[in-house]
C-alpha cells in the first residue's frame, strides 16, 4: 500500500526535552511538509523540503528541526526552545509542480506533560 | 500566514440538505484546492480547481471558483451524517512551487 505514515500517533514530552516525530513516505514524492494543527484551527507550515538534504524554514520554525537525509524520511524535531508545543502534528507528501495534491499521514498529538 | 478563510465556521444540517461552504483568499493563485479532516485525522484531498476554471463536479461535490472576487464555494449535495468533519480550502502562495496555505476550516455537522 502506497502512503504516508507518522508515529507515533499520541507523544507525551516533558517540560525541557526534545522529542522526534517520525514521517516515512513511500510515494515516490520528492516535497515533504510539516504543519501544525491547534485545536479549531487551520494549519500552520513549519517547514518542507522539496529535495534530498535541503529544506526551508515555513511561517512557525522557531524551535523546530528538520532533516531530510532520504527521500523517504522527513522527521520533526521539537527542541525545548518550542515554548508552546502540545498541537497535532501532520506531515504531507507531494510531487513538485503548481497543482500538486498533498497526501497527509494520519498526524501526531504532542503533548507537554 | 493564512491566506484563506472559510465561511460559516461552523454549520449544522439535516441529512439529505445541501452544505455550501466559501472560502476567500487574499493574493493570486495558481489553484485552489479542497481538503476533508475526520477528527483527530489526517486530511483528505477532495478536489482541485485551477485558475482559469470556474466549475468542477466530482460525484456529491461542487466547487466554484471566482477568481475576480478571490472566491471559492464548495457544495456537498445530498449530504449523509457519513459527510461531518471539517473542510478547509487550501492555496498555494501564487508563485511557483510553493506550499500550500490553509484556511481555518468550516466544521460541518450532518445530523440524521
């Protein structure tokens, strides 16, 4: 089955650590997102990458990592510089063109415990 | 930054009625896209419509793009309680292959 998976779908952090979401794709896509969903919200990017190791700040990195060492794998980190991180987390794939479609994981909720 | 904003926020209907959601959006685009989000899921892409079309169908859903009046419409005919969840247009920024920006949503509820 083609798709995109996140895991793990429910994180708990504590005040002052980071913690890793993970995003795998096996759409054969080379773009890769990351947003940020609170709640009765719409979504807010916080960064993509469209080719292998090179991605872009969106409109909220402040306290987010990213990487993008395969074309499968796009993780999100979010450090303790994140003042304001219990959201749900989605992670999307799409080919690189103008009327491209997204295909969205089934997203994480992070929660600061 | 949000470049689209839907309209109502929120709307409740009885089965087998029409839901007309709207959707505006601020600077020129490429396309204009339509996503569905069951709580506590990922999104779903429903329907793509470009710049230079006004009207699209896919099956129960109609959508309507007025490009003079940065405007977009989307109707679920027929609606069933299997239709609630939220609905968001989505934009790009107007400028190559940029990545899409995302309304706030309009939360349909469809009761039986």
């Amino acid at each position: 089955d083609g798709g995109i998976t996140q895991s793990p779908k429910y994180l708990f952090r504590k005040e002052g650590q980071n913690v890793t979401l993970s995003c795998e794709q096996n759409l054969n896509h080379d773009a890769m997102y990351w947003y940020r969903q609170d709640p009765g919200q719409g979504l807010r990017l916080i960064y993509y990458s469209q080719i292998v190791n090179d991605f872009q700040k969106g409109d909220i990195a402040e306290g987010y990592s990213v990487s993008r060492e395969k074309k499968e794998s796009f993780p999100l980190t979010v450090t303790s510089a994140q003042k304001n991180p219990t959201a749900f987390y989605l992670c999307a794939s799409s080919i690189v063109g103008i009327n491209a479609e997204a295909f969205f994981g089934q997203g994480t909720r992070l929660t600061v415990v | 930054s949000q470049q689209g904003e839907e309209d109502p926020q929120a709307l409740s209907i009885q089965e087998g009625e029409n839901a007309t959601m709207n959707c505006s959006y601020k600077t020129s685009i490429n396309n204009l896209q339509w996503y569905r989000q069951n709580s506590g899921r990922g999104l779903v892409h429903l329907i793509l419509i470009r710049s230079n079309e006004r009207e699209k169908h896919s099956g129960r859903l109609r959508v309507t793009l007025d490009t003079s009046k940065k405007s977009s419409s989307l109707l679920i005919t027929a609606s069933r309680a299997a239709d609630t969840a939220s609905y968001f247009c989505a934009t790009d920024r107007g400028s190559g292959n940029t990545p899409l920006v995302f309304g706030k949503g309009t939360r349909l509820s469809v009761i039986a």
